[in-house]
C-alpha cells in the first residue's frame, strides 16, 4: 500500500452535505485528509490521481448478496452446480461485484454450506479479489417451507437447497453447524415465494424456532437474517431481535410501529429488483407477466411498494440488494436498486445514495470508519464519470465506474501516465 492523492474530484462524502471540489489523501488503508478546493493537499512522494472533474464518492454496500446464485432460473439449477465449479463461480461474483463499485457485501445465504465462508475467508487473504463479505449460512427452513426441494419417498437433503430443520432441538443442531463453520450471518426462511408455489403470506416457522436460532446466534456475538414477506414474518423479526429483514413486502400498522421503534437496530433490504423483473422481465425464462400476475407478484409489487414508502418515510433504513443472481437479475446490475428507490420508493438521489454508502458502513457494522469519505475512514472508495445525484442510473454503466479503491488498493485502475507518475483520467 502506498500514497495517492486524488485531486481534481467531485467529492460525495456520504454524509449527506452536496458534493464539492476537493482532494483526498490516502495513506496505506486509510483516508489521511480530505481538503476543499484544489492545490489544499501536498504529499511528498504520493501518487497523484487526476479525477478530470470525475466524482469521488465511497464504495457502495450491496445489502443483499447471493454470490453463489449463478444467473440461473430456478434455485434447483443453482443448487445442483457441482461444489467445485460453484466456488470458482464465486470468486468470479466477488470480482464482477467490486469491479462495479460494490465495496462491501452482505451475505445473504449461500447455496451450500461453506461457499460462502470459504469465499470470504479467500477475499480476506488475498487469494482472490472481491468484496469486503459478511458470510452467510445456507437458508434455514422447515418442512414445506421455502428452500424445501425434497421429494416425496425421496427424502434426500442433497435436493433441498435449504437447511430444513423441524422444531427447535433442530433448529438448534443445524444453527450450531453453521456457527462451527464460521458464518458471520444466520439466515432464517420466515415467509412463502409464490414462484416456489408458497404463498407470500404464508409464516411456516414457529416462535420456539426462532426463539432458538437467536439465542444460539447470539451466544457467539452473531447477527442474523430472514426472507420476511410476510407480515407476520416482519413481525417475528422485530419481536425476536432479526437484525436484517430481507423484502418486508406486507406489513400493516402494527408491524410498520414496531419497526420503527426499533429503527436503530434493524435494516430492511427490499429486494426490488426481483419483484420488478419477475412481474414483467421473466417471459424470456418462461415466467410471462400473465403469470407472475397469478402468481401474485404484481399485487406483491403494488403492496411492497406503499408498505417501503411508509417505511421511508417513518426513518426506517432501507438499503441496496435485489436478490440478483437469477436469470432476469444478474449479478453486477445491482445498482438498478438505486434507480428503483428513486422511482419507486419516492427517495431523493441523495437518500438513495446514502443507503448505499453510510448506511452500508452500518449494516457492515463498521459505521464508524466505512461508507464515508471522511478523515481516519477506510479508504473504500470509487470515481465515477457523471453526477449519480443528477443521474443516479450512471451508477448502472461499469465503464463509468472510473477506478475503484479497496482498503487503500487499486482493484479497477485508472489510465497511468506513467512519464508523470500521474493517474489520468482524462486520458482514457
């Protein structure tokens, strides 16, 4: 690690103050100073990068992260990757999504028990590039629940992609498998899918069931997650202490109070993309927009919609992740996330950027130095070509992410002049 300076930038700092022209100075991992104007900033020996006007802002947490979803349609064929073509697809995920600017991911399942935690434990090394990763447990449910695949008199669990458990003594058992291979993250399957033929609505687990998964998690400083549609399911995450609540498509007054009282602790990360591309982007997989309407997904969309709104507008965080790694949402178009939030969700480009930024650093549960530009913070950051605040969709183009910075290193470099020692944007 050495010394940059970046000058001649735009700077989004992810506090919510607008942008302003300024130069940032990195030291090893760490943002040095950050000064206003030009010329503020005089390192000795630092490498110089000319943003050409270009904005600097943090790296973006992806909130919602299935590294090993492999841009299939359905979770069988997922799930039936053989585990040494599915981990070498991981590694390839992890570099698709820091490449595009995504930071900071968190783990929001994996599709076998230790895809997940031997790709972070590789990103951490060094072995491979990728992300700063929260590892996941494979998505724990109950007989008939979703992730469910067994079969009839062919009760296997090599078919399921879930960790199917039945009361708590087995929840307990397979929670403590988890933590034993190291997970950062407890996934719970608290609600239906209706693409799985489960309606949304639907609670399968028991309070017992949960009950048990917290303690466990818990007990070793654990956090854990859940694909929650169902009211009754955000509810359970609420009332049982489910830090991440993954779509909270249905809630009435009751769940919407009890979130908000503890808006502090909990983050919901929608899921959006998935809703959208489902109801009118799937007819290529064989899911027609006739058919997701049946389904339910289009009333799911319309309800989700005004359930996120209420909740935007009560101070709950919403953050980035739209179940990507499917047919119809492929990874690396993450940031499509941001535009729905604006369109949809009635969020300002400022709103949505800082759910992606500050709020990220939270949901990292490293708010204190990440998702900011900021002296002392990590120095995760990217150049972007363009102005997200006036067009937050440029974020969507990867050749408009400029460069982007990892813990003081480079893992997208911009153009080097090298008789200049000078990094030159406007030379690309």
């Amino acid at each position: 690690m050495g010394q940059f300076v970046f000058t001649n930038v735009r700077i989004f700092d992810g506090t919510g103050e607008l942008p302003y022209s300024g130069e940032v100075q990195v030291e090893g991992n760490r943002i040095t100073r950050v000064g206003r104007g030009s010329r503020s900033l005089t390192t000795p020996g630092a490498v110089v990068i000319d943003g050409a006007g270009a904005t600097l802002m943090p790296g973006m947490t992806e909130a919602h992260t299935h590294f090993s979803w492999n841009d299939a349609p359905s979770l069988g064929q997922i799930q039936r990757m053989p585990p040494e073509e599915h981990i070498l697809w991981c590694a390839h995920v992890a570099e698709r999504l820091l490449k595009a600017g995504w930071t900071s991911c968190v783990g929001a399942a994996t599709a076998k028990p230790r895809l997940d935690v031997v790709t972070r434990n590789a990103i951490n090394s060094g072995q491979i590039p990728g992300p700063r990763y929260l590892a996941a447990s494979q998505e724990i449910t109950v007989p008939g629940g979703l992730g469910d695949e067994t079969l009839p008199h062919l009760p296997f669990e090599e078919f399921s992609f879930g960790a199917v458990v039945n009361g708590a003594d087995e929840m307990r058992k397979v929670v403590r498998m988890f933590l034993k291979y190291g997970v950062d993250t407890i996934k719970l399957n608290l609600s239906g899918e209706y693409i799985a033929g489960i309606p949304a609505e639907f609670t399968p687990m028991t309070d017992a069931e949960v009950i048990v998964a917290v303690e466990e998690a818990r007990m070793r400083g654990k956090r854990l997650s859940a694909h929650a549609r169902s009211c009754g399911s955000v509810k359970q995450c609420v009332k049982h202490g489910v830090d991440i609540i993954y779509h909270a498509s249905f809630t009435d007054d009751e769940a919407l109070d009890m979130l908000e009282s503890k808006k502090d602790k909990h983050f919901v990360a929608p899921g959006l993309a998935w809703l959208i591309n489902t109801s009118y982007h799937a007819s290529e997989w064989g899911v027609t927009p006739e058919m997701a309407r049946d389904m339910g997904y289009h009333r799911e969309l319309e309800v989700a919609i005004e359930s996120l709104k209420k909740m935007h507008k009560r101070g709950i965080r919403i953050l980035p992740g739209g179940d990507y790694g499917f047919a119809w949402t492929k990874h690396g178009t993450n940031a499509k996330d941001l535009e729905y939030f604006v369109k949809y969700l009635g969020m300002t480009p400022m709103e949505a950027l800082i759910s992606a930024t500050k709020y990220g650093g939270q949901i990292m549960m490293q708010g204190h130095e990440l998702g900011q530009i900021r002296d002392g913070y990590l120095a995760d950051m990217i150049l972007v070509d363009g102005d997200p605040l006036a067009n937050i969709s440029v974020l969507q183009d990867q050749k408009r992410i400029l460069a982007v910075m990892k813990d003081g290193k480079f893992y997208k470099e911009p153009v080097m002049r090298s008789e200049r020692s000078v990094y030159s944007l406007s030379a690309a």
